[in-house]
C-alpha cells in the first residue's frame, strides 16, 4: 500500500482546483478519502467541480474563491481555513498561467499577475501551511513547475522563469524538510491534455500525445512514494529536459525563439509539432 492509498484522515488543499492538473489532483484525493479544500477564483466552476466530488465520493469538500494572484490572496485563504477548524495535511500549489509574445509587447499587468500567481503565491502559500506540517512532524507539498522551467523560454519568458523558480524553491524545501517529515515535491508536466494554452489565448502547438491529467497526478504519487524531490511526467520529457540541459543555455534559448516564432512548441522540452493542448 502506498503512502497516497488511504487518506480518509487527511485534508488535502488544491489550489487551481476548477479544471486541468488542479482538478485531476482533487479528485484523486477525494477518492482517497480525502477532506478537500479546494480553491479557484469565483468566476471559474469551482463550486461545480466541488459538488461533483462531494456527490461521488461522500467527502467533504470546501469551496474557497479566491484569486491567489491578488496580493492579500493568500491571507485571505489561510484565515477561510482557519475558519473551517482543518489542518492542512496536503498541500498543491497548482494554480498558474502562462503569457505568450515578445515581453515588450505584452501587458505590463497581466505579466505581474504571473509573476503574483506564479511565484508569489507559491512562496507565501507555503509558508502559511509550511510550518504547522513541521510542528506536527508530518505534511505533503506538491509545487506543480513545468518542463519549461529546465530551460529559458523566448516567448514565455515570465512563464519559464517562474516555473524555473518553482522548481528550485521545491528543491530546496525538500533538501530542508526531509529530516523533519514533510514530504515536498516539485511536479514538472510536459504538454498536458488541459486547456492551458487556450486560456493562453495562443494558437501554437505541440505534438506527440499528449499527457492526461490522470497520468501527471500518477507520476506524482509515484514519485512521493519515493522520496523523490523532483518528477518530470513521462519518458520523452524526462529524455528532452534533460538533454537541454547539456547543451550551452545560449544555445538551447536561441534554437528556442526560433521555433516558437513559428508558432510551435517544439523546442520546448518534452514537446514535438502539432497538438492542441498543453501544460
């Protein structure tokens, strides 16, 4: 039996709980038996994805709307916990986007909402529920990064480096938490089956199969189960994030924004031509 098989006395926290990667993990954890507390923003289907997982699997769900990208976000979420009387036991910082151009010519405030969902949010959003874990000796941390964070990303300049951060700061959370009984991770999909790159409002591609939700949130469990600080989804993305990180950066990003002028993911790691979708 792993460590994710039963968890009926736990409660599990998904931020970007409303659909893709986020929703795959809720409802993952409610058919462990899981409390969920689940958080989106309050124009998503939130509420809808929570009472479908509340019906099926007869676990308590909360729905806590909240736009995490918003500086007082992440307070605001920590007292609606606090508000339940729940201690956090599992933790995904899931919630994220992406923007796609040349970064003179997109907005200067959607590219800080990024940076605040991103980033900021992560840091913070751990650091409320870090602590408690450690006191209690026990806790789970999913950082959900990206294949993109193992190399730059013309383009998606802001997205990369804040995947590049989120993968760091996991590391090193994980180097730190061991000995202390907390379990952290950082989660690195490839092109995923959600509609990332719809709500990216971009019309590129990336081919090859791609990746379920369901097949992601495995490779996490999996990767728990052993203790691993990082899991990249997937043979060819381990294989292509990787082999990108052998060749000089410079070279890698220039071979990089030469692909995706075109419009492709290709030289992103993990990806080939011609998908629709991806995370």
């Amino acid at each position: 039996m792993t460590a994710q098989a039963d968890l009926q006395m736990s409660t599990a926290l998904v931020t970007g709980a409303s659909s893709g990667i986020g929703a795959a993990f809720a409802e993952a954890y409610a058919a462990r038996g899981a409390t969920l507390v689940l958080v989106a923003p309050a124009e998503s289907k939130l509420e809808e994805v929570a009472e479908r997982l509340g019906t099926r699997y007869g676990v308590d769900v909360h729905a806590v709307p909240i736009d995490l990208a918003e500086e007082s976000g992440p307070d605001q979420l920590a007292k609606a916990v606090a508000e339940t009387g729940l201690e956090i036991d599992i933790l995904v910082n899931n919630a994220g986007f992406g923007t796609r151009g040349p970064y003179h010519e997109l907005s200067a405030d959607r590219d800080h909402r990024e940076v605040m969902l991103n980033v900021v949010a992560v840091e913070r959003v751990a650091h409320l529920f870090l602590p408690a874990m450690v006191a209690r000796g026990s806790g789970t941390i999913i950082n959900v990064s990206s294949t993109s964070g193992f190399q730059a990303v013309p383009y998606m300049a802001v997205y990369g480096a804040s995947k590049a951060f989120v993968l760091s700061f996991s590391i090193g959370l994980w180097a730190e938490c061991r000995p202390r009984g907390v379990r952290v991770l950082a989660l690195c999909p490839g092109p995923t089956d959600t509609n990332f790159f719809e709500a990216l409002g971009s019309q590129m591609s990336a081919g090859g199969r791609l990746r379920t939700t369901d097949e992601v949130v495995a490779a996490a469990f999996r990767a728990l189960d052993r203790g691993q600080a990082y899991v990249i989804d997937g043979r060819l993305n381990f294989l292509t994030s990787n082999a990108s990180r052998l060749l000089p950066r410079g070279l890698v990003a220039r071979i990089t924004e030469r692909v995706l002028r075109s419009g492709s993911l290709a030289a992103l790691p993990g990806a080939a031509p011609r998908s629709r979708r991806a995370a």
